[in-house]
C-alpha cells in the first residue's frame, strides 16, 4: 500500500506500458482474449486516478503526489512527476477515455494485437505530457505520443491514411523543432530542466543573450513554443493536419485524438508559455484571440460546409477548441490587471472547456463510427430518415449532439459559457464575434442531425442492422452521463480547477 | 598480475580468424561454429569490462603497458576509459550481430570470416590504444582487410569501384595523420609515442595550429567528413551485409574517436582555433547528407547517406568545444553504431529475400517478415531523434552544445531532423507496407531465428539507452572529464 501511495503517479503513466508488453506476449489468434485483457488493464490508471482524485488536496498549493528521481542527470533532466488542479483533470480524462476507446475498438478485426498495444503505448504518451514537471521529460513524452498515432492511422485508417498520417507527423514534429530548440535554449541559459524552477528564474532573467536583448529572445522562445501547441490544439491556420486525421483514423483513433491529443496543445499553453512567459503572453494575447476566434468562425463554418459527417465533427473540434484558446488568451491578457478576477473566470473555462469537449468529441466520433461500420459510408447525403431505423441511437445522438453544442444543462454550456463570461470584459470584441460562431455551431449541429436522423424513413438502409449494439451502449454511457452531471453540478470538477487557477492568476 | 581483458578481447578475434584459416575450407558448419564462440566471447567480455569500469575513478583503467620497441619510445600501451569503453562494447555487439547474420554466406565463409576477424581486431586495438604508433598499427590492420571483404563477397556491379575508392581515400587520409603522428614525435622531443606522455608535452601554440588540421581531417576521412565523405555511401552500399555493419557502425567512429583521440586531445589549442570553423563542414554533413539521403532510390544509398548525416552530428558535438557537445557525442558514437548496424542488416535481410534495393520495387515486407519491420521502424525512430530511443539521448545534449557554440548551427541543423523524419517514414511505408509487387508474391519468406536473435539485440540497446540514458551517459561523461581538462574547461 505504501508503495502504491508513494508511487502513484508513476504506476498510473506506466500500468499501460506494462499492459502492452503483456499484449505482445499473448497468443495473436485470440482477439477475445487480448481485448479483454486491455480494457481491464486500462481500468486500472482509471482507478489509481480516481484514488489519486479523492486524495486530491486541493486548498494545498503546488504540485502533489510528486515523484523525483535521476534520469538523464548527465545533462540535469530527472523524472520529476507532479500533479496540481490543471493536469489531474486531464489526467483523469485521458483514463476514463482509453477504456471506452477500447471498449469502441472491439469491432476491430485486423491485427488486434498490434492496435491495442499501440494503443496503451499512446495512453503513457499523453498521460506523460501531463503529468511530468521536467521540461525534458515533457518534451519525451510530447514526441513519444506521436508514433503509435501515426501507425494507428497509417494501418487502421480509410482510405487516405498514407496522406493523412504523414502530414500528421510532418505537422507535429516540424512544429515541435521550434520547441525543442526553445527547450535547449532555456536550459542553456538557465541550466536546469525542472519546472519549478524554471518557473522561478526563467521570466525574471534579464541579461542579454546570444547578443540580443532579452526582449528578443523570449520574444522568439515563447514563439516556438505557441507554434508547437497551436499546432496541436491546432489554433487557426495551423489546423489543416486535423480534419485529414481525424477522418483518416479508426473510430477509436479518432475518439482519443479528439478527446486527449488536442488537449495536450491547450495543456502546453497553460503549463508552460503561461507561466514561463507572462510579459510576451500578456503582449501578444490579442494575436491568441484573434486566432481562437477565427478558429472559431471558420470551424464552424467549414464544418457547415461538409457533406462528411465525420468531417463535420473534425470541423467542430476546431471550433471548440477556438474557445479553450479564447479563455486562454483571455487570461494572459488579463492577469495582474484590475479585471484579474474575470481572468480567473475564462481560465476556468477554458480548463472546463478542454474536459467537456474531451467528452462530446469523443462520443461524436464514437456514433460516427458506430454508423459508418453499418453502412460502410460516412456521406450525409446517404442517410436520412434514420431514426425510425435505430430509435435509441437516434437518442444518443441527439444527446451528444447537444452535449457539443452547449445546450443548457449538459456540460458544454457550462464551459462556454464561463470562457465567454470571462473574456466579455477583456475583449469585447472577439467575444462578440465568437458568440456569433455560437450560433453556427448551433447551425452544423443541427443539419447533422437533420441529415441523419431525420426526413422520410430511409428505404436504402431498411435491412441494415442499424441499431446501436449493447456494449456500444455501455462504451458511450459514461460520455452522457458526465456530460449531465457536470451541465447539473460542475462544481465537483469546478473546485479543484478553480482552486489552482486563482493560485496562478488570482 | 591481473586479468588482460582488453588485451584478450583485441585477440581473440585475430586468434579466431587465424584459426578460421586453417580449417579445411569445406567444413562450412565448423567454421562458423568457431566464429560465432570467438565473437561472443569478445562480446561477453566486453560487456564484463565494460561493467568493471570504476567511474568515479574516471581516467584510463585496465591499463596494460609492455615495451615494445624501447629504442623509438613505441610500447604496447593499452586501457579505456568513458569515451573508449563503449566503442569497445559496440564493436563487441557488432562482431556478434555481424556473425549472426552471415550465418548464410556460402561463398568462402572461411576467408570471409577470417578476414572479418583480423579487421575486428584491428577495430578493438585502435580503441584502446594509448601509444601513438600502436594505434597506427590497427588502423591500418582495420582497414586493409576492408578492401578484400568488399572486392570478394561485395555487389558485383560496383565492388571494385568502391573497394579501391574506399581504401584510396583511407589510405591517403592515414598517411596524412601519420605525418602529423610523427611531427608531434619529433616536436615533442620526448622520445616517445606514449599519448599519455604526448598529452602533457605541451607542444608550442603555432604547432598545434598547423598541424591539428592535419592530423583531424586525416582521421576525419574515416569519420566520413564534408568534403571527404564521398568514399562511404559507395563502400557502405558495395560491402556485404556485416562488412556494411561493420563498416557503418564501427569503422566510422573509427575516423571520429581517433580524430578525437589524437588531434582534439594531443592538440587542444589547435583544436579551440579551428574547430569553430570546421562546424560548418559538420553542419553540411548534417543537412546536406540528409537531404541527399532523401533523393535516393537505392534502400542501400539512402542508408549510407544517413550515416554521412549523423556522423556529422558527432562531429558537431566535436566541435561545439563544450562538455555537453561531447557527451552527446560520444553516445551518438555508440547509439548511431547501434543503428547504423541494424539498419545495413536489415536491408541485408530484405536484399536477400527480394534480390533487389529498389525502393519502387519493394513493399508490403511487414506481412511476410513483421519483426524486421519492427527492427527497422525503432532504428528508423532513432535515426529522426525521437525521444524515449537512443538517438534523442545522443542528439539533445549535442545540440545544446551546439547552441552554446553558435546558435545559428543548432537551429539549421535541427532541420536536418525533419528531413531525416520525412524520408525514414516514407521508406517504412513503401518498403514494409503498401502493397507487395506481384512477382514478388510469394516469393519472400521470413528470416531465420539467427537473424531475429540480431536484430532483437541491437533493437533492444536502442530503446534501453533512450528509456534508461544513466547506464552510459554517467560513464562518457567521466571520460569527456579528461578532454574538458586538456581543453581547459572550454
């Protein structure tokens, strides 16, 4: 027990690692055997970070559960592990998606093995961008993600997998130079890898370096590392790898991309270019804005614009997404002025809105999934009338359809609604024209579920199975039943978020 | 009188190989049985010594010295220390994955591994040699055999090219070393070859500034330096499969250790005048060996190319005159040897079975042979630096020397890794996936136990090093100590 206590971050980040390597030893010819054996071994971080949830303190300031040991201290990197109020919940959202991911991916009958262990290597991926505190680490793990995503588009994707999954990576990693070069430079100058203190020394640094004034060069650093993440979140007009992936992907590729993989641009940006560059955030803030709202705009209406549904539900991860960063920039602009306190109101947001939509994206792309393996199409044009067809999933997907869309009482609305509560004051403007995209989101909500769902009953599918199976069922219940929960009660996740968020910008 | 274990490890090979070349020719099976004892016995003990090495203590260890031509000061002078020993491991690890995968050579195994083994030899003797004279001896016994091992068993379209191309430019490029090697003799008026004693001979400023450039490129040829890196795609492409291993894993470090040995360590204010220039060779090696790679068509080219860029990493780390620049590049050393061996084998393997390097003309290789997919997937991720693999381990710490040295390199070379990322992933996908070309159907069979044993070894160090650096990093530090000490914590 004491082991477990003292170690849990690290058994969390590993659990699946080990995971894998027990897939790879099982015999290939048992896909019964190998997917359940995944889903069980992914309950396990779901439960260590349910543990590490209730033990959670979140009045305590800092970073808890820490764990430091020597790794690459030949040039001063250590395995330095910590969590606080941003990086649990997302913790916590990475381990509650893997399961239903691979609960999503039982359909899949190709190479099982191979999948599901890619799969748990991608979970220690993300769940180690979250949960280092050594800008090494973070960065190993930043890049690490990368490689079981590529494989799982390039082998178990559609059609177009060899275009996407490259652009992908090309995308990914070329944005990714810009940050490794930034996180060689920092350690140059302020010769440690640690977080801590980075956080400490690095924005108060004023020497001139390299023969540039150091305006300059955190003027650049802090460009390297926006470029990275916005690429990821992906911010507008770094987003065109996105829609190609997403649609590119398996369902559970997908699900995880959309539900986790964004988030760890967003995460980038609270976690480090906040804190590491106040001065050049609160400066170029107004840049962030205008590019969350025009990902916004845009992603709504490029996702209006599609005949795909899944296209239409990549799309409108640009669009959500446009908020997190909006709440973001919000916040940098704001923090240390006299409206601090709405600062602190759209960073919540933002935090809330990166949980929410990791839930809505995930069960999007899970129900396009579920339709697309009956019908083997995923053209809007070729359903219609389907709700008679398959009555509880017509349910669920209006469910989830207002769940994204930010219907009042589900969680969505929750989110948005503090990210444009906090930024009304700070820039009136670009909230004004994203509450506009609002309304487009309303609009390609809506004509999915018109193009699907609704019209006279479908003839062409009327001997297609269409309804949703049972352990479908089970695989998105949990979506809906969170997205109800925190739309009726956010205040559970709220607290925990708020609490480290007044810390840093309070 | 304690254990010579280096001074086993440099012989057994030699010993082994003359062994080889007394046996009947037709006993095939012997032959390789005797090879296959002799170079896990090398290994074995390589990895005893290398675990024996005391790093606190630092400096050379396992010492052995042995006059040897008292009259001309030359003495048998043997030890390693944290930039020697891992070197010595590597080639302990591509003795016996060379070995491995050779089990198949058919034509003259007894000559091929008889020569094979000399060449080890020499290999290992240059990497613990603290006598000047003495590690000219190796290198010359690490080349020669080169030139019969791929003008006898090489591709039969270029193997005479490259083999005299190859031994041209080595040649040349050891002769111009040895020039400098005496010059230091006859100025240091010590009489002697001993490096120790060299170290301290504190030869006149205008001396190292003439004649450092001298001693670095001649032994930077073998490291595959801009501009005289033009010998290496053709050998390595040329060379049978664990003469190419060899070749590219060993060989070129090679070039690189002793020009570090020898013309950094012997002449290190030679070294701080010109090695701010030279980065720019090795930036060019860096880019433009990775764009040229990217041109390819030939699996093999592309490979060798590869080899020319990161070789330039090392020698960027070199010349970054800074102690993370050469930690970084004392693990690149290893790591690229590592890499650079499992890649040569697994086009190897793939050649064999397809009969042709033809990129176009491959595919869908991952269904009939999946775990040389795998194999060539981790030295494809190392290759492009990605973290939790060893080539991250190798390149960060280089490239923080680099921007402590000139920013501006760092950030050009760094583009060098998209490139490398864009092509290595394209091979992955036309060569292992994708569709297989028809005639080639049913044709291609998986590789044998022996070949998976090989590729399962040195994929196996790849992630070992970039998951878990602390079990070599801490020892190339140790041994950087002493170069940051005669550079004059530089």
């Amino acid at each position: 027990m004491d082991f477990i206590t003292s170690h849990l971050l690290s058994l969390i980040l590993f659990t699946p690692t080990v995971a894998a390597a027990l897939l790879i030893l099982l015999p290939r010819a048992q896909p019964k055997l190998l997917r359940w054996v995944a889903l069980l071994a992914s309950l396990v971080p779901l439960a260590l970070s349910l543990v590490a949830w209730m033990r959670f303190d979140m009045f305590a300031g800092g970073f808890q559960f820490e764990e430091l040991a020597g790794w690459y201290t030949s040039i001063g990197s250590n395995y330095h592990l910590g969590v606080d109020g941003l990086s649990l919940p997302m913790v916590l959202l990475t381990t509650l998606l893997t399961p239903l991911c691979i609960l999503a991916a039982f359909s899949i009958q190709e190479r099982v093995r191979v999948f599901l262990a890619l799969f748990l290597l991608l979970e220690t991926g993300m769940l180690g961008v979250f949960l280092s505190l050594d800008l090494l680490l973070f960065f190993v793990f930043w890049e690490v993600g990368l490689v079981p995503m590529y494989f799982l588009i390039n082998q178990w994707g559609s059609k177009n997998r060899d275009y996407a999954s490259l652009k992908f990576l090309i995308y990914t990693m070329g944005g990714s130079l810009g940050l490794l070069l930034a996180i060689q430079m920092l350690r140059l100058v302020v010769g440690t890898f640690d977080l801590p203190v980075l956080y400490e020394r690095w924005p108060s640094l004023n020497q001139s370096l390299f023969g540039l004034p150091i305006g300059t060069v955190k003027t650049i650093a802090f460009w390297a590392f926006t470029i990275a993440f916005a690429i990821k979140v992906p911010v507008w007009p770094f987003h065109t790898w996105l829609p190609d992936a997403h649609t590119e992907a398996p369902t559970a590729g997908s699900m995880i991309l959309a539900g986790v993989l964004l988030k760890l641009g967003a995460y980038g940006f609270l976690r480090l270019v906040l804190p590491l560059f106040p001065a050049q955030a609160q400066a170029f803030a107004w840049v962030l804005a205008l590019l969350a709202v025009a990902a916004i705009v845009f992603g709504a209406f490029a996702s209006w614009g599609q005949s795909d549904f899944k296209r239409l539900v990549a799309y409108s991860s640009v669009n959500h997404m446009g908020f997190v960063v909006l709440g973001i920039a919000a916040a940098a602009w704001a923090r240390g002025t006299a409206s601090a306190a709405d600062a602190v109101i759209a960073m919540n947001g933002a935090v809330l809105q990166m949980f929410n939509h990791g839930l809505s994206a995930a069960g999007m792309f899970f129900l396009v999934g579920v339709l697309y393996e009956r019908t083997h199409t995923r053209e809007l044009n070729d359903f219609g009338g389907l709700f008679p067809l398959a009555p509880i999933y017509g349910g669920i997907l209006i469910f989830t359809s207002m769940g994204s869309l930010g219907l009042p009482g589900l969680g969505g609305f929750v989110s948005e609604f503090l990210v444009v509560r906090g930024s009304w004051p700070i820039f009136p403007l670009f909230t004004a024209v994203a509450m506009l995209g609002l309304l487009l989101t309303g609009a390609y909500v809506l004509k999915a579920i018109q193009k699907v769902l609704h019209g006279a009953v479908n003839t062409r599918w009327k001997e297609t199975a269409l309804e949703i199976a049972p352990r479908e069922v089970i695989a998105i219940a949990p979506l809906m039943l969170l997205m109800l929960v925190i739309g009726i009660w956010p205040a559970w996740l709220l607290n925990v978020i708020n609490a480290a968020v007044s810390r840093l910008f309070g | 009188m304690t254990f010579p274990i280096l001074s086993i490890i440099v012989f057994t090979p030699i010993v082994a190989g003359v062994i080889i070349l007394l046996l009947p020719a037709e006993r095939k099976a012997l032959i390789r049985g005797v090879a296959l004892l002799a170079s896990a016995v090398a290994l074995v003990l390589s990895v005893v010594a290398y675990f024996a090495y005391d790093i606190p203590q630092g400096g050379y260890q396992m010492v052995q010295k042995i006059p040897w031509l008292p009259a001309w000061g030359i003495s048998y002078h043997i030890g390693v220390d944290g930039l020697s020993l891992p070197l010595v491991l590597l080639t302990g690890v591509v003795m016996f994955t060379g070995v491995l995968i050779s089990w198949g050579v058919d034509d003259r195994p007894r000559e091929f591994f008889g020569f094979l083994f000399i060449l080890a030899t020499g290999v290992f003797g240059v990497f613990v040699s603290l006598d000047l004279f003495q590690l000219f001896f190796f290198y010359e016994i690490a080349v020669f055999p080169m030139y019969l091992l791929i003008a006898i068993w090489g591709w039969q379209k270029t193997r005479e090219y490259a083999a005299m191309k190859l031994t041209l430019y080595l040649f040349i490029g050891s002769v111009v070393a040895l020039v400098g090697a005496l010059a230091m003799f006859f100025a240091s008026g010590l009489q002697t070859f001993d490096m120790l004693e060299l170290e301290r001979a504190g030869f006149s400023g205008a001396f190292q500034r003439i004649w450092f450039p001298v001693v670095f490129f001649g032994f930077g040829v073998l490291g595959g330096l801009f501009p005289f890196h033009n010998w290496s795609p053709d050998g390595h492409v040329a060379a049978p499969t664990a003469v190419s291993m060899f070749h590219a894993g060993v060989l070129m470090k090679l070039g690189a250790f002793a020009a570090l040995r020898v013309g950094i360590m012997l002449l290190p204010e030679g070294a701080k005048v010109h090695l701010p220039w030279i980065i720019f060779l090795a930036l060019v090696n860096v880019v433009y060996g990775a764009l040229i790679a990217m041109v390819q068509t030939d699996f093999k080219y592309v490979i060798g190319f590869s080899s020319v860029s990161h070789m330039g990493l090392v020698m960027l780390g070199f010349a970054s005159l800074s102690r993370e620049g050469y930690i970084g590049s004392g693990l690149q050393m290893f790591s690229h040897g590592v890499m650079t061996a499992l890649f040569f084998a697994v086009v190897g393997m793939v050649y064999d079975r397809a009969h042709t390097r033809d990129i176009p003309k491959l595919g869908g290789l991952a269904r009939t042979m999946p775990l040389v997919a795998v194999a060539f997937i981790v030295g494809g991720l190392v290759s492009m630096g990605m973290p939790g693999l060893s080539g991250f381990v190798a390149e960060f710490p280089i490239f923080l020397g680099v921007w402590s040295a000139q920013p501006i390199v760092a950030i050009i070379a760094a583009l060098g890794i998209v490139v490398t990322a864009a092509y290595i992933m394209i091979i992955v996908r036309r060569v292992f996936f994708g569709p297989m070309p028809e005639e080639q159907e049913g044709h291609i069979g998986d590789v044998t136990p022996l070949d998976k044993l090989a590729l399962g070894v040195l994929s196996f160090i790849l992630i070992a090093l970039g998951v878990y650096p602390a079990w070599m990093a801490p020892l190339v530090s140790s041994g950087v100590d002493s170069v940051m000490r005669l550079l004059g914590g530089a």
